[in-house]
C-alpha cells in the first residue's frame, strides 16, 4: 500500500487563477468543480468560485486548491506552510524556478547550497511560499 501527499493550498476568490498559474508552470491535467457544479452555492457571487481543483501531472506534481467561502473565516498567514519541488535534473529545475518566479518575491535566489547542488526560495504572486531544490543525499556529521 502506499500513500500520498498532496498540498491543498486555500484561496478567497484566487484558486483558479493559481491553479491555471501551476498548470502552465508544471504541466498536468487542470480539474476544477465551482460551487454551483456541486449544487453548493450559498453565497451568489462565489458561485464560479473553486470548491475544488486539482492540477496533476505525469511528472509526479500534483496541488489541490478552493476558495474559502465568505463565511468562513480565512487568514492567509505567514509561514504556515512551504510548497517543495526536489528533483534530480537542475535542468527541469531550474525551469520550474524560471516559470514559477514570474511576478514573485525571490527570498533566496536559485543556486548552490551547503546541501544541495541546486536550491532556491520564493513567494510566488499568489503569496505562495515554494523551496525549489535538487535532491541530494544526506550526510549526517
């Protein structure tokens, strides 16, 4: 049996544009249910909003993300949580960063690190922290 992680990032009225924005970073299949698909609509003006979406991609990636209803109480905060890419080839990378870094807050440029050949920090314009790295075995000293 094995299990899956998958990061489900919550949005007021963003989702869709941040997932179309993943889509065109990552790739995939871009799934999205509004809430009036799902006879779920309590709020009129949020009836085209996200109350579920996916984006999945051949290559592993996958995010899941909706819009917080207005009556729901909703705080994007600070630091409450990172998105991680890692992979194997600084090329593939390296083009995530590219795409990714488009109209975002770069907190640590792309490059070498202590421990890893490729690795970079960013918030990206939907306020999304991501820590792009290159997989790297773990020494313990």
């Amino acid at each position: 049996m094995s299990v899956n992680v998958v990061t489900h990032l919550n949005f007021r009225g963003d989702a869709r544009a941040a997932l179309t924005f993943y889509q065109s970073v990552f790739g995939g299949d871009l799934a999205v249910v509004t809430y009036k698909d799902a006879g779920n609509v309590q709020e009129p003006s949020e009836a085209d909003q996200v109350m579920w979406g996916q984006v999945a991609a051949d290559n592993g990636f996958r995010v899941m993300a909706y819009d917080v209803p207005s009556r729901l109480t909703w705080d994007q905060g600070e630091n409450a949580f990172f998105v991680s890419v890692r992979g194997d080839a600084a090329e593939e990378v390296a083009g995530y960063w590219e795409k990714l870094s488009e109209g975002a807050t770069v907190l640590q440029p792309l490059g070498p690190a202590q421990w890893a050949p490729l690795y970079g920090m960013l918030k990206d314009r939907f306020g999304v922290t991501w820590v792009v790295d290159i997989v790297s075995e773990y020494h313990a000293s």
